[in-house]
C-alpha cells in the first residue's frame, strides 16, 4: 500500500466560520502524486479566508475549530483500474496506531492491513487515520463534545475523502482503542438506525463504557427510535483480561446489553483476551477485529 501523509506544524489559527464554496478536488490515482495543497474554500465581504482541506494532511474543521492531520494509505492495486471501489477502514488516534511511526504500535495499522490481505483475510482497503497537528485533543473529541467529532467525521472529512478516492460508500469501518472505543461505540449507538448508513463495521478495543454516561444514553435512544426494528451492524468488542476494572466491567455491561436486546441485524462479538493489558493487546485485538469484521467480504 502507498501511504501518503503531508508533514504538519502546529494548529493553524481557526478562521471565522463562514459557508463553504463547493471545491472538485480531482481523484488522485497514483501514490506519486503530491497531495500538499491549501484549497480556497471561503470568501467574506472583505476578506479571503484559505482553509487547509488535505487529504491527506491538514484538515480544517469547522465543526471543531481545529485542524487534524489526516492520513490516507491506499491499496497496492488502487491504480490497476479507474473504475473499483474499495472499502474504508478509519483509524481513530492515527498519531499513535496509523503507521508505525509511534511507539504505541510497531508497524501499525498499515502493517496489519497488509499482512491481512496477503494472508486473503481481508479485501484492499483505502485505510484513513484520524490524528492531530498540534495538541492531542482526544478527550475533547471523544468524550467532552463527541457531537462536534461525529459532525466533522460525517459532514467534513468522510465526504471530501468519498470524493477525493475511489472508496465503497457501503463500507465503511471505525476503529478504535481505548477512548477511541468509546468514540467508535458512541457513533454506532448514535448513527445505527439511519436509512443512510455513516459506518457499517466497528472495532472497538479496551474501551470504558461509563464515562459521563453517554454510551447507555445512546444506547436507550437507539433502543426507543427502533421500537423493535432492526438494523445492520457489525461490531468486535475486546478487552485484557488483566485491564483495570472499569475496562473489563463496562465491556462486560455493554455486551449484555446489546446481548438482551437482540437487535434484529446486529452481528456482535465480545472477546476477553486472557494475560493482555490495556495497551499490549492494541495489536492483537485490531487483527483479529478486521479480520471478524470482515469475514463474509469474499461471499
């Protein structure tokens, strides 16, 4: 696969938000390609604002006010034909687990995606890694004001990356560790009912389920608007055995839940991994998910 990452600074100061004039951005079909360019997206009055809008690189969101470093990795047969589309699997805390550029996991996501499709386990994938220019601002994303994250996920970043790539807009993958869990669970308690699916496959590793209560919330809703209908999902939960108890609790909790709800078109797994912790089992558990997630791809 050839990735493709622009190098980033710092947060570039946000501009006044303003409506967005509609910018074609032209399909990039070769790993070649420099994708490094500032695109004129706004005017106001008196003044001409120049938003980041890179993918990958720099990515500013007017949901958030923040700009994110986007990371895209395409597959090794994405130039072979003009016309296949493939499916996208984002990748949440990209600083950490996108490339393998970090400590956290060696290799990273690029890597197990590889080893994947070699071994015929999975299908070429556009891979997109969600990360930051400057300040982490995970726990704000994922946790304090997730409805700003969701909002720039599906109204920003997933439409300029289906318009800039030849991506399967049927399949769509979220996958995170840890409070990227709680993100990834969040958005498919939040989104799992809509006739127009955002995501269809999550992968969800070593999340804690009970902060602020936003997960059982979620969950409630979802359960009122279906009313007993049913909806398409599949999601892989895991966890070390041998994570902190609020870990492995609300794992537990949010399996059985969904469990005794019985959601019609729910495809669901919960696997406790035996002598892992929290941040060994990053990995292990991404591997196997993918790999779950996508088990009926070739039928």
């Amino acid at each position: 696969m050839a990735t493709l990452v622009a190098a980033c600074g710092g947060n570039a100061a946000a501009p006044a938000e303003v409506d967005l004039v509609p910018t074609s951005v032209p399909t990039v079909i070769s790993s070649d390609v420099t994708l490094s360019t500032s695109v004129p997206t706004a005017t106001s009055s008196d003044v001409t604002l120049t938003v980041d809008r890179d993918t990958p690189g720099r990515f500013y969101s007017f949901r958030t006010g923040d700009t994110y470093k986007v990371y895209v990795d395409l597959p090794a047969s994405y130039d072979d034909s003009l016309s296949t589309q493939f499916p996208v699997v984002y990748v949440l805390d990209a600083d950490w687990y996108f490339d393998g550029s970090h400590q956290r996991l060696p290799g990273g996501v690029v890597d197990i995606v590889e080893s994947l499709v070699l071994a015929g386990d999975l299908p070429e994938v556009v891979l997109v890694g969600v990360g930051y220019t400057g300040t982490n601002e995970r726990g704000r994303d994922f946790i304090s004001t997730p409805r700003a994250f969701h909002s720039f996920l599906i109204g920003e970043l997933i439409p300029a990356i289906d318009e800039r790539f030849r991506t399967d807009p049927s399949s769509r993958t979220l996958v995170g560790h840890s409070d990227g869990a709680f993100a990834a669970i969040h958005a498919f308690l939040r989104f799992a009912d809509q006739a127009d699916l955002i995501f269809h496959k999550y992968v969800a590793v070593s999340g804690d389920y009970g902060k602020r209560g936003l997960i059982w919330d979620a969950e409630e809703r979802l359960n009122r608007r279906l009313a007993g209908d049913g909806f398409t999902a599949t999601v892989f939960l895991a966890v070390g055995e041998l994570d902190e108890d609020h870990f492995v609790s609300t794992n537990q909790q949010l399996h059985e839940t969904l469990e005794v709800r019985a959601y019609e078109g729910l495809e669901l797994i919960h696997r406790v991994y035996g002598a892992y912790h929290h941040g060994d089992l990053v990995g292990r558990a991404f591997k196997d998910g993918l790999r779950w997630v996508f088990t009926d791809w070739g039928l």
